[in-house]
DNA sequence: AAAAAAT
C-alpha cells in the first residue's frame, strides 16, 4: 500500500455532485453562427458570418467602425487631464505625471493606428478568446468616466493590496516614466486603467453589456435546487449565504450579478463565497454546471475591486520600463484560474468578462492550439485575472511575458482532470517552481468531481487549513434524468439514431457522444447526408471549429452535437434535451459526465445509452447507476452485471483492464462510491483513506 | 483503447 501522508482531515473519499443547474455559464456573447456542414466549408466565407458579432470574431469582415470610437476620443481627453491629480491621491510613489490616456485617447488616429496588431480581423483559430477587441477594449475607454466622477473618493485605497498578499513582496518604486513611452505610444494606455479607485465601477457600455448579458437568459428555477445537500467542513468555517445581498461584495459586483440575472445563488455559490471572501482556502467537489465558476469568480474579483491592483500594477510597470520598448511589459496577474482544456478555459473567461464589466480589471485567456503571438500582445495590453491551460501557461512563463510574483488568487478548476491530463507537472511548475506566492499568503481553491489520493496529495500540497465543500450529486442521479439502456448492435447503431432524432423536436438539442475522433467524423458526415442540422466537436478538430461547432450547438442552429469526451466533462452546455451514447464509455465516471449534460431544472432530461457486447466492462457500474437513480433495469442488463461480477473479481471491471490499476485506481474506487446519493452515504464520508481503499495491493 | 494538452 502506498501510504502517503494524506491528510484527509475531512474524511470525504468520494466522487460527488453531478450537479447541473447553471445554465447560467459560459452562454456569453451573442455568437450566432451558421453552420458550415464539412463539405461546404471554406467554399464560402460569407456565409460563416451570422451576424456583426460573428464577422468580428471570424474576421471576415471589418471591426467595429471608427465612428463606434469617435465619441470616446474626446470624453477620455477630458478626463485624463484629471489624472495627474488622482495619480497624488494615490499612496504609491510613482514619480512626475504622466502622458496618460485612456484607451481611445489622445488622438483616435494615432491609437488605433498603434493598435493595429489587436485591432484587425483576429486569428480566425481564437475568435472567442480575441475577436473580442471591442469588448474588452470597451472596459478600457470606459474607465475614466466614473473615475473622474468619483475623484476624490477612497483615494488610495488601491494601494493596499490585502493582507494575504502583503507578506515579503518587493516594493518597486520606480517613477519617472515621463515620455518613455513617445508619443501616441499605447504602452500607457493600461495605467489610465489600473490607476484610481478600483472599487468604483467604470461607465457604462451599453454595446458592450448587451453583447455580455443579453445571451444568458437563464429561465432555470434555482429554488428547485435548495435541497441539495452541502456540506462545508473545517476549521472556523464561515457561515453560507442565502442570498448574494448577504455579503458585501461591492457595487461593481453587485451591478454585474443583477445584468447577469443571477437572482439567488446556487449552492456551491452560497458556501463558496463567504468561504472565499474571509479569505479561506477552499477544496470543493463540485461540478462544472454547479455555478461554481461564479463561486470562485464572484468573491475573487469582489476582494481584487476592493483591494485594488497592489504592488502587481507596479511591477508590471517597472517591466514595461526595464525594458524600455514598447508593448513589452510582462503582466503580474492578480488571479489565476487554471482549467484542462480549451474550452472550459474559454468559458471561464467569458464569465470573467461578465463579472469585470465596468471595473479596471481585465481578464486574459491563453491557450494552446492558438497563435501565441496574438496571445501575447493581449496579454500585453493588461492582464489582472489570467485564465489559462497548464502548458499555454507555463510556455507564457518561459517566454518571460507572465510573472505570477503577485498571484494572490489562485483556482485549480476541475483538478482531477487536470490530473488525468497528465498535467501535474506543469501544475507544480507553476505553482511551486516558480514566482508564485506561498501558500498561505495567497490564497488558493481547488474545483474538483472527484477527491481521490492524488487530489487529496495535491489540496494538502497547495491548501493552507482549507475549508472542504462537498456539493451533493443532483443531475444525473435525480429523476430529472431519464436514463434508458437499449441493446443495439453495432451495424444496427446507425438506423437506430435516425428514429431517435426523428423522434425528437426540432428546436431540443441532442447530444451523441461517440468514443473515437473518426467515429465522430463518420457519424457527422452520415447524419449531414441524411439531412439533420448537426456539427461534431473532437479533439482533432480546429480550435477555431471546436468552439465554432459549439456555438452552433448552443444556440439551437445546429441542434444535434457529436461528440467525443472532449464535451463530456465541465463544458456547461445548457438545454441538452438527450444525450445519446451511440457508443458507451468503459468507465461509469465518463458516464455520469456524459448525461449530466441533460436534465435541467424544468427540463426532463433523456439519456439513451447504446449497448451491445463491447460494453461489458460498463456493466456493473452502469446497474448501479440505474438502480440508485430508480430507472427501469432491462432484464438482461441484470443478468449480464451478474454474470459479469462472477467472472471477474475486480468490482465489475473487465479482465482486460485487471492488470491496469494505475492511474485508473481511483477512478473506479470514485465511481463505485458515487452510485449512492450524496445523503445516503455518511458512512463512507467518514471512511478516510481517500481512493486507496480497497486497491492497496493493485 | 481513446481523448486531451505546448510546440
């Protein structure tokens, strides 16, 4: 038995919290596109573009024109003259004034012209992360309005940077940046942003909130949620909130729940945010779907408003003047969210964008499979609260363009997968080889389905006397789910599709997961053939037609999805009416990811699972989950798991994998524990040996 | 065995 010194101090082993309610993520951005079948594409372009938002991000067609910017030219020159004056109020000691100016500034001509690289149709492969020059370029010609409208009040309060972070941080006093930059010269268009008060929200921006706020209309009753069980453990935990007016997150915060219609918070956002906000450490089972992206982006960007930009603003001033060139900075980010893939990555960022409307902080995405340089100039142009993929994030680092000196924040999403990932390496690199603040001067959660051994060696590793947050599995095992099993045969898989699709209206979307990159291929390129409205998303795949194909499919206008695993977990596709496995996973977690993507509050979800003779190593868990859920059990199901159990030791698992317990241990000690409810299982919340149990001799 | 992710 390998007994490492885990301390799991919460005695919680298991997977929990399938739970899927948000509806509210990740629906950003009025991104309607048409769908392009594989045959048709790049035949023509004009038809890729559905609307201005659409042609913006796909650089078809020309940004938003200047006129959108005239009027901004002059409010900002007005205000910057305000800015020596706020610059004193502020306690750091930066030195003589500066030619400051707002984004849009001095002269409208001479920015955009300087801005050319960001400005100008964006790299087709990243449209959601940096078409969005108008959009977060707005935050920046917005800021000075209020500023200066509010000059006077709360001066200096930014320059306190709260007291997790405080601890051991250089002071960088450099001042003297006058006319360093030259004229016209955007390498100061930040600090019009990040100086003042950063508690006061910004101007408004009523293209910019419409094209944030107007997608994500959620209609999801949340009080059907109320019970489901949470359970918060630790030291001095702080109390949960019922409602977001409970604690004091600030206007801009406030402002941003309301245009988000968040009306009441959801379970793991009523732990979350008290937890996060008294400045705790936080390891939360919860799921993508959950609302947890809010429950850490909420309090986190509350306590950063509040705070203000510290010593990081200075720093990266001080790399911008090392350096001496223009665009060159290398960027402190405040927060760090960590997330396994692209997608989530992007959507965390879309979130971000939504809660830092009106305020100086700008979020930044980076990741792989995209231009890097393209990247990096974004990065360039401020970067507060950073959502990344491990090895986009440490290449940034090695690249010089990221410092993480003054990372007071730091979110590990979906860290179990990360695990699986194989990203474990860089996740140390990051965190504990490299700049990034101890534990326990910043502060760090951890968002995880799962808490086998290895998260638990990870939570005791990067987590100072965290609160444990486990939010009980809803979804998938509620009645909300219909769960069907039918045996179809391989060649048989096909025409049975079809009469499901038939069976289904038109405007409910339909998700079909299959298990390889070609399969998914093939399986588009049949249902195109045979008239269906559907696109695929896989790893294979474009970046650029991943995140087109899922835009398709979140806004109805191609309502069937083939997928492989790459949308099973964390992608919070709202509104998925069936999920169809046309081939089942070989194991139960993948399971209970997949036909979680159904079964909204309101919304009887259907998940129709396909299986013949290959899936016997699906069998035993499978039962189970039916059973727990209270589905119909097909007969020969039962008999099948029985014979099954009979013939192979290992909890159901087929002979094939007996031998590979490795990094699947857990998975299966998860996966056997997550078939009781969150309720039914005290006793084995209270078992402590983590996902070890029953596997030591493996 | 497949998929995902830095190039």
């Amino acid at each position: 038995m390998s007994h490492v010194a885990v301390e799991n101090a919460h005695g919680l082993e298991q997977q929990l919290a399938v739970l899927d309610l948000s509806a509210a993520d990740g629906q950003g951005g009025g991104t309607n596109r048409r769908y392009i079948p594989p045959h048709l594409r790049n035949k023509d372009a004009s038809k890729n573009a559905g609307n201005a938002f659409a042609a913006g991000r796909q650089g078809v067609y020309t940004m938003a024109p200047p006129g959108n910017y005239g009027w901004d030219g002059g409010r900002n020159n007005f205000v910057n003259g305000y800015h020596d004056n706020r610059m004193t109020g502020n306690s750091f000691n930066r030195g003589p004034p500066r030619m400051e100016r707002g984004r849009g500034g001095i002269g409208g001509g001479g920015y955009r012209g300087n801005r050319g690289g960001s400005f100008n149709p964006i790299n087709p492969a990243q449209p959601m992360g940096f078409g969005g020059y108008d959009n977060k370029d707005a935050g920046g010609w917005n800021t000075n309005k209020d500023a200066y409208s509010s000059f006077g009040n709360n001066r200096g309060k930014s320059a306190f940077f709260n007291d997790r972070g405080n601890a051991n941080r250089g002071r960088f006093d450099h001042g003297g940046f006058g006319g360093g930059g030259g004229g016209g010269n955007s390498r100061w268009v930040e600090e019009s942003r990040d100086d003042g008060d950063w508690s006061k929200p910004t101007p408004r921006n009523e293209r910019l909130e419409h094209e944030l706020f107007s997608g994500s209309n959620t209609g999801i009753n949340f009080e059907k949620y109320d019970d489901i069980p949470v359970e918060a453990t630790g030291q001095n935990c702080p109390h949960h909130i019922e409602s977001f007016q409970d604690v004091d997150m600030g206007e801009i915060i406030m402002g941003n729940i309301s245009l988000s219609r968040y009306t009441r918070p959801t379970p793991v956002q009523k732990y979350a945010i008290p937890i996060v906000k008294s400045k705790r450490d936080l390891m939360a089972c919860a799921q993508t779907g959950s609302g947890k992206t809010a429950a850490f982006l909420l309090p986190i960007l509350s306590q950063i408003y509040t705070d203000g930009p510290g010593e990081a603003l200075n720093a990266v001033k001080a790399s911008g003047q090392e350096n001496g060139k223009y665009g060159r900075r290398k960027q402190y980010p405040i927060s760090l969210v960590l997330a396994p893939t692209r997608e989530l990555a992007l959507q965390i960022y879309d979130e971000a964008r939504k809660f830092s409307y009106r305020s100086r902080v700008r979020p930044c995405v980076v990741y792989g499979g995209a231009d890097i340089g393209q990247q990096i100039r974004d990065l360039e142009r401020g970067c507060h609260l950073l959502v990344a993929t491990p090895g986009r994030l440490v290449d940034m680092m090695e690249r010089g363009k990221i410092g993480l000196d003054y990372c007071n924040y730091l979110v590990l999403d979906e860290a179990d997968r990360m695990l699986d990932m194989g990203f474990e390496p860089q996740i140390r690199r990051i965190v504990e080889q490299d700049t990034m603040p101890h534990k326990g001067i910043r502060q760090t959660m951890m968002f995880s389905a799962t808490f086998p051994k290895e998260i638990q060696i990870l939570a005791r590793d990067f987590l100072e006397e965290y609160i444990f947050l486990a939010v009980g599995r809803v979804g998938s095992t509620s009645e909300n789910i219909t769960q069907k099993v039918v045996w179809v045969e391989e060649s048989d898989k096909r025409s049975f599709l079809l009469d499901l699709l038939s069976a289904t209206g038109k405007d409910s979307l339909t998700l079909v997961f299959v298990e390889t990159k070609k399969g998914a291929d093939a399986l588009e390129d049949f249902l195109y053939r045979e008239g269906y409205a559907c696109t695929s998303i896989h790893g294979d795949r474009s970046q650029r037609d991943r995140e087109e194909a899922l835009n398709q499919f979140r806004s109805g206008k191609c309502p069937i999805l083939v997928a492989t695993a790459v949308a099973a977990r964390g992608l919070d596709i709202s509104n998925v009416k069936h999920v169809i496995n046309f081939d089942l996973p070989s194991d139960i977690e993948e399971y209970v990811h997949r036909i979680g993507r159904t079964g909204r509050v309101g919304n009887l979800g259907l998940a129709t699972s396909f299986f013949n003779d290959k899936n016997g190593n699906i069998t035993k868990d499978l039962l189970d989950i039916l059973v727990e859920a209270k589905q119909e059990v097909p007969s020969w199901l039962e008999s099948l798991a029985y014979e099954h159990q009979h013939k192979s030791s290992n909890r159901g698992r087929s002979k094939r994998f007996s031998g590979g317990f490795g990094a699947r241990d857990y998975r299966q000690t998860a996966a056997g524990a997550s078939t009781g409810g969150f309720g039914g299982r005290g006793g084995r919340n209270q078992t402590g040996h983590g996902g070890t149990r029953g596997f030591g001799g493996g």
